[in-house]
C-alpha cells in the first residue's frame, strides 16, 4: 500500500532556461539554499509547486491556437526552449500524481486514445512532470501562495 512519502527516482528532460528560471524560483522562495547545485535540491520546491493553484498564463494568441491545434491531432503550445536536458529527480508519489493532474486539467498531457501528436499521455508520469515544470519555467503557468494572495 503507497503512503506519500513513497518516493520514485524520474528523469525529466528541461530546458536550461525553464530549468534555471525554477531554480530561481525556488531560491527566491526559500525552497533551496543559494549554493545547491542540481535537480535533486529542487524537489522540495517541486513538491511545493504541486500542492498550489496553477493557472495558464499563456499569451491569449498562443491560447487561441489550441482548438485549431487540437482539431489537427496535434499539442497545443506549453514550451519555447529547447533543447531540453535530462535531470534525475526524486518525487514523493503523491507530488508526481498531483503533477500528472495538473498536466491533464490545463490540457497539457491527455488520454492516449485522443492520439494528440507532440502531447504527454497521463500515462507517462515523467513527461508530465516534465511537461509541467518546462511551462511553469517557461513563465506560462504561474503558480499561487495564499502567502502571495494576502
């Protein structure tokens, strides 16, 4: 039987600029100390982004594409940089679940049977995540604090 703080070692494929820009992220929040180096200081702050509201800030003409995009078979826009680097992390089950959600409520990754071209299924739990924190990193998904909304 899982509990959350069942653990499970992913490798995710981030740009460097959405990578840096969580890292910043991250350190501004207090989340990783200032001299961590790598993927693996960062999973507290993963953890933490997937515990908060997330919304889709995409430019409005990259969000109007998406219908067309979709009625073609392929995925709507969530990225900018390439290439994209692999990074080994370790997630609790429970952020990489809620990670995997978060991926299908924006429409970021869908059911393998909608055969959306360039998309995440929610059956691969490492491209969602990635796929999440590549759009969050990308600035296209922000994410909310309570601390932030007072």
């Amino acid at each position: 039987m899982a509990t959350s703080v069942d653990r499970r070692t992913l490798t995710l494929y981030v740009s460097d600029e959405a990578y840096d820009e969580l890292y910043k992220q991250a350190r501004y929040r207090g989340l990783v100390a200032a001299d961590a180096v790598g993927t693996r200081s960062l999973h507290r702050y993963i953890e933490w982004l997937m515990q908060h509201p997330l919304e889709d800030v995409r430019p409005q003409s990259i969000r109007d594409a998406d219908t067309d995009m979709l009625e073609q078979g392929m995925s709507p826009e969530w990225r900018m940089y390439g290439p994209r680097r692999r990074h080994k992390i370790t997630l609790t089950d429970d952020t990489i679940v809620q990670a995997c959600a978060w991926a299908v409520l924006l429409g970021i990754a869908y059911a393998p049977a909608r055969r959306v071209t360039g998309a995440p299924t929610f059956l691969d739990a490492a491209q969602c995540v990635a796929a999440v924190l590549e759009a969050i990193g990308t600035g296209w998904i922000d994410v909310r604090s309570k601390q932030e909304d007072d």
